[in-house]
C-alpha cells in the first residue's frame, strides 16, 4: 500500500559524471550513461548505455559500452558496438567495435 514505485532511469539519461577537475581511479559500473570531463587513471568503466568523452577528458582505462563518443584522450582497450571518434581526439591502444564514425582531425593509434 505505502510500498516505493523505483523506476528505471532511462539508459541515455546522464547520471554519472566526472567533472573538469576530478580524477578517478578504479572500477566504475552503471546502468546509465557516464560523461567524463576529467581525467580517470585506470581501471575500467562498464555501462549498457553510452560513454562520453568530452574535449577535456583524460582517460587511461577499458571501457565498455553501448556507444562511446570521444572528443579527449583515449588510451585503453574499448569494447562498444559503436565508437565515434570526433574532431581533436586522440585514442591510443584496441577498439573492439561493430561500428565507427572518424571526424577529420583525429589521430588513432590503434587496432581496430
């Protein structure tokens, strides 16, 4: 009668976020989507949803992912059945992925 309705939230929604000035080390797992403005120094990021990469982003870590967007610096292993590489990135190590958008201007050092 007085029981809690918990709702899903939506798995595009942005709940988690590391901001311009945060670092983070370690395993982060979530049902919604991650932005990362900041700088993650290891470890891994696993999401159903979407991982972004804002132009800001230092990330040194595995990722997986519905569809990870990367604008910053990227070095690790990314599994996602999508990637996209947008203009001013740099992704450094393996991309595991069924699909992929590569801007102009961005260096990939990676395997694919």
């Amino acid at each position: 009668m007085f029981g809690r309705v918990q709702q899903r939230p939506e798995p595009d929604a942005i709940e988690v976020m590391i901001g311009p000035r945060a670092t983070f080390n370690g395993h982060l797992r979530s049902d919604t989507s991650i932005r990362i403005d900041g700088a993650v120094e290891g470890g891994h990021i696993e999401t159903p949803a979407n991982v972004i990469l804002t132009e800001s982003a230092r990330v040194q870590c595995d990722i997986t992912a519905k569809t990870v967007s990367i604008r910053g610096v990227y070095k690790g292993v990314l599994r996602a059945d999508r990637v996209e590489l947008l203009e001013g990135s740099q992704i450094y190590g393996a991309l595991y992925v069924n699909s992929f958008y590569m801007d102009d201007g961005v260096l990939l050092r990676a395997e694919l």
